[in-house]
C-alpha cells in the first residue's frame, strides 16, 4: 500500500473490473477521458489480461482506494515510464460522480507524485487534459503541475473541437 491522507494506493485485482467498466461508462467521468465508444466486462477483462503480462505496466497502475470506507473511488495508471530520460505520463479517475469533489483526486495525486520522486527517482510527471475540464486543471495546478503548451483542436467532442493541455511538474519544483 502506498498510503495517503484520504486513499491508499494499491494493486489491482480482478474484482475490481466491474468498477472500472461502471466509471468508464459514467457520462460525467468519461467525457474528460479519451473514450468514444460504450466499454464492456469482456473488453475489460481482455484489457487487464494483457495488463498482467506486462509487469512494469501492472506494476504502475493503481487502485485508488478510501481508506475511510476500504472501497475503490479511481484509479491512477504511470501509462509510460522513460527509464532513461526520468518521466512519466499519467492518467487518473474518480469514477462515481458521489466520490468527486471529496479532495481524493488532489490526495491521490499528492500521493503519486511523492511515490514518483522519491520512490521511483523521476524527474518530470506529465499529464494531458481536455481544455473544459476545468476542474481536473484546478486540482493539478494545486498538485504543482504547469501549463507547458497545447495542442490546438486536436479532440473533437460534443460537436466541436477543443484543445488539449499538457501539463507537468518536475521533481525541483515539487520539492
Ligand atoms: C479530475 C479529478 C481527478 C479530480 O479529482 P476530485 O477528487 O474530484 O477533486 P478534488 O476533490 O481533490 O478537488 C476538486 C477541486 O476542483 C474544484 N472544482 C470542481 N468543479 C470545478 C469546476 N467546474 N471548475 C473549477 N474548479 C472546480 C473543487 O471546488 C475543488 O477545489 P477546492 O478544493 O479548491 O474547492 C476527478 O474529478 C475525475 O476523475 N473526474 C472525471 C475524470 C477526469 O477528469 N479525469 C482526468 C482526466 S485528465
């Protein structure tokens, strides 16, 4: 367990599939997320199938668990780690709309990023956002990331094209 103040981080396991299928088909959560079709159990099941034989990646895709009530509320996947050059990009959800807004993204973030510093020895943790997701840029302004450019009109959603952010925080900063 890699603890926090609100959640712990931990491993998956195949009970928690049929969370990430209910979140990933939540409209409120999915429409920050890069996902256009509906996701099924089985595709989910093939997806964490191919997960396990890939060890690294297994090992750096997290549940996000309250550690108030034990349940999953997310979770938090490192979706590439340059070995060589020390960064990372990462991907999160808070999956039922009830667990957002309850300060567990900013903790599970917080989180990550002291595991990512000081436990993995990164250097840069990089991240993408949707430029309507304003709440999501509000947490990770808090968490320390900044605005490093934009990719212009690169998503098409809800009958427009909008912009994606990268955003990131190094290691210095952080500190
Ligand atoms: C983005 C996300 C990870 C944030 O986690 P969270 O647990 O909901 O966020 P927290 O409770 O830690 O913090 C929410 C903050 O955003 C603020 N907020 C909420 N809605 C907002 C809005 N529309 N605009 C600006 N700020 C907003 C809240 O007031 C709160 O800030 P405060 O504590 O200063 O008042 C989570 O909401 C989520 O997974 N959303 C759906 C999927 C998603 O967007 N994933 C990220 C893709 S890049």
């Amino acid at each position: 367990m890699i603890n926090g103040k609100k959640i712990r981080l931990r491993h998956a396991e195949r009970a928690d599939l049929p969370h990430f299928v209910r979140w990933l088909n939540t409209p409120e959560t999915r429409q920050y997320l890069d996902a256009v079709y509906p996701f099924a159990m089985v595709e989910e099941e093939q997806w964490f199938e191919n997960l396990l034989k890939d060890r690294e990646h297994y090992l750096n895709f997290f549940v996000i668990e309250s550690i108030e009530t034990g349940e999953p509320v997310g979770n938090l996947g490192l979706h590439m780690v340059d070995q060589r050059n020390r960064w990372t990009e990462l991907g999160i959800m808070i999956g039922d709309t009830a667990n957002q807004n309850k300060g567990y993204g900013t903790d599970a973030l917080r989180t990550l990023l002291r595991f990512a510093f000081e436990t993995m020895n990164l250097n840069r943790v990089q991240l993408r956002v949707h430029d309507d997701n304003l709440r999501g840029i509000h947490v990770y302004e808090r968490c320390g990331f900044v605005h490093e450019g934009t990719l212009r009109q690169n998503l098409w959603k809800n009958g427009r094209y909008h912009d994606t952010h990268i955003m990131a925080v190094l290691r210095s900063e952080w500190k």
